[in-house]
C-alpha cells in the first residue's frame, strides 16, 4: 500500500448523510471516473479509488460540511500536474463544492521541492533582513522603454527594494521585452552605485510558450533580481518548473491575472489561503501578489489574513513565502496593513507613488518612512 493524501472540501449540503453522498461522488469522479458498481475489485478499489476520511459541519457562515477525502500517492503518478487534476479535476465543474485544504506526502514533496528562496532568501536578495520590503510597478503600457526604465531609476534612488514590471508589460513594440529588460537592469545598476540601495528589478515573462523560459534564462544573464509570472495565464507548473531548474537563480514572483474566479465566490474553486497560500508553495513561487483588503478589489480583511497565514504556516518541507499585497494601496493603508501582516510582507504600492511623479523619489521615501516608522 502506498501513502495517502488528503484533500478537504467544503460541500453545501442539507444534512450530513448527503454531504457523505458527495464527497464519495468526488472519491470517484477524482480517481476511476467510473460508477461504483463496476470498480474493478483489488488495486484499483483498494488503492486507487478515493476514500472519504471524515464528514463534519462546517465552521464558518457558510454552514455546509467539510469532507476530507484521500487519494493515492499512485493516483498522481509523480506528476505536479496530475496532482492538481485529482485534488480538484472533474469536481471543479460542480457548483457548491470547494477546496479547503491539503495534507503532504513525501512523494507529493518529491516532485513539488517547493520555492528555491522563499522568505528568507528574499530578504538575502534585497539586503532588508527585516521589517516589511517595499515594491512597486513600472507603468503604463504604452510607455517607451526609455520612460519605463527611468521610472525604473526613479523607484530605486527612492530606496524601494523591488521594482517589477507592471503584468500588462510584455512585448509590445513601444517597449519590447529585451530592450526593456536591459534598459531597466541599467537603469536600477546606475541608480542603486548612487544610493547604495540594493534594489532590484523584476520583469515579467508571462508570454508565449515557446518564449517563457527563453525570458526567464534572458533575465537572469542580463542581471535580474527575480522573474514575475501569471501562473493562470502561462500554466501552473512553469513556476514549478523554473524552481526547480538547477540552472535556473532567480527568485519567482507570482502575478494573480485571470485566477480572480478560482477563488471570488465563497462555495466554489479554492479558499484563498489554498489557492493564493499553499498552491503557490507547491508551485515553488517566493513571493505572491493579491489583491489587499481595502483596494480596488473586493478581497476582505479575513481572506488576506488567510492568505498570509498559509504562506507561511508549516507545510511539509515547503519553506515560508512572501505575501504581495496591492491593488489600489495608499500610504494611508500602511497602519491597517502593518496590524494585519506585520513584518514578513511585502507592499506593492503603484499607482498611488506614480501620482507624485513629480518628486518620484520623495514619494518613495515617504511611503518608505510610514511602513519602517
């Protein structure tokens, strides 16, 4: 017999013997995809069909039930991707059903190291070994290259730590990829000898298939800090696969673009601190960005807290990640944020700093004194 997993569902049911009733619906339809009555017996009944561990009632306003299932370290098959398909493959297609939670195995964590860097060796990377890191954007599309990267030198004589190119930045002719790259690596060099900060820039390499690992190796040779990708645009196991490249030295950034309905409504796809949380740790990103409480998104209070909470709570051998909080930040955000993530955040404040365009830097080291006073 090979080792189990288990995966936690929320179900909306009436009463427990039909919340039973589905999550043995979900054991099958994750694994043998057949009826019940023609399972083969042996094996495949007794390993690879998925078994329900526990039913109970739910903890939250949502009411319903939490049903824990487990699956085979066989039914993946030392796949990532096949793991993603029986934690939540045919059942993503049902309405009331959604992913609570995961346990590891060590064959989940053989193929899933997790992030290369993580929290601690983010810190190393930009030189803040404590307190919150500042980051923010480079924007808008549309720009040339040559406007991008000196807001690029502005954010760093400012003092901020990571500056990553804004997700809708890819390889448009006013600015493309390579020449932005370099232009902005030259700009951050030349801004970073005149203050002695260490700040670094972070491209974006969501793009094409054929081009993706092509753009990450590009920006660890011109001397980048990291990389940003949107794992829902480019696929899941890119990050994965990236971290655990040997050849490959960058931290890894993740961008939340078209994921927004994994986890918007409360009784299907992933809780956020799944989705946003553990998922990014599987994948092997250092550092996840979200929407915060209090922004232009409806994200709230208690799903941030969520998400910042399982990047860091123990996970098998996964180590801590950085949550990325933005969307719509100001510096009057800075003391309900400092309540709810502390120091180990990283804010990623855009628009409200390209406001004061005219003094760029000053606006950096204001937001830099409301965050470290």
């Amino acid at each position: 017999m090979m080792a189990r997993f288990s995966v936690t569902y929320w179900l909306d049911a009436p009463n427990a013997d039909e919340a039973r009733q589905r999550a043995s619906d979900i054991a099958l339809e994750q694994t043998v995809e057949i009826p019940r009555d023609i399972v083969p017996a042996g094996y495949v009944e007794d390993e690879i069909l998925g078994r329900v561990e526990d039913v109970r009632p739910g903890t939250d306003e949502r009411g319903g039930f939490l049903a824990e299932v487990s699956y085979s370290d066989d039914d993946v098959g030392g796949d990532f991707l096949q793991l993603l398909n029986v934690v939540f493959g045919n059942s993503a297609l049902k309405t009331a059903t959604r992913v609570e939670a995961m346990t590891l195995t060590d064959a989940i964590g053989a193929i899933c190291p997790g992030p290369r860097y993580g929290s601690e060796g983010l810190r190393l990377r930009t030189g803040r070994s404590t307190g919150p890191i500042l980051m923010s954007a480079i924007k808008p599309v549309g720009l040339r290259t040559r406007e991008l990267a000196d807001l690029a030198h502005q954010f760093a004589l400012g003092g901020m730590d990571m500056i990553k190119d804004d997700h809708g930045l890819a390889n448009q002719h006013t600015s493309p990829f390579s020449e932005r790259l370099n232009a902005c690596v030259d700009a951050v060099g030349e801004a970073n000898a005149k203050s002695g900060f260490n700040t670094v820039y972070v491209p974006n390499i969501t793009g094409p298939a054929n081009q993706i690992l092509d753009h990450a190796f590009e920006a660890q040779e011109a001397g980048a800090g990291a990389v940003m990708l949107a794992p829902a645009l480019v696929g899941l196991d890119v990050a994965r696969t990236l971290s655990a490249d040997p050849a490959f030295a960058l931290p890894i950034v993740s961008h939340p673009t078209f994921g927004g309905a994994n986890v918007i409504t409360p009784t299907t796809g992933f809780s956020h601190g799944y989705y946003f949380g553990l998922l990014s740790r599987l994948m092997g990103v250092d550092a996840v960005v979200y929407p915060n409480f209090g922004g232009r998104f409806g994200f709230s209070e208690a799903e941030c807290r969520s998400i910042a909470d399982h990047c860091s709570m123990p996970f098998g051998n996964l180590k801590a990640i950085l949550p990325a909080p933005g969307g719509g930040m100001k510096l009057e955000s800075v003391p309900a944020m400092r309540e709810v993530y502390g120091d180990d955040v990283i804010y990623l404040v855009g628009g409200a700093l390209l406001r004061e365009k005219v003094d760029l830097p000053g606006a950096c080291r204001r937001l830099i004194d409301a965050v470290r006073r």
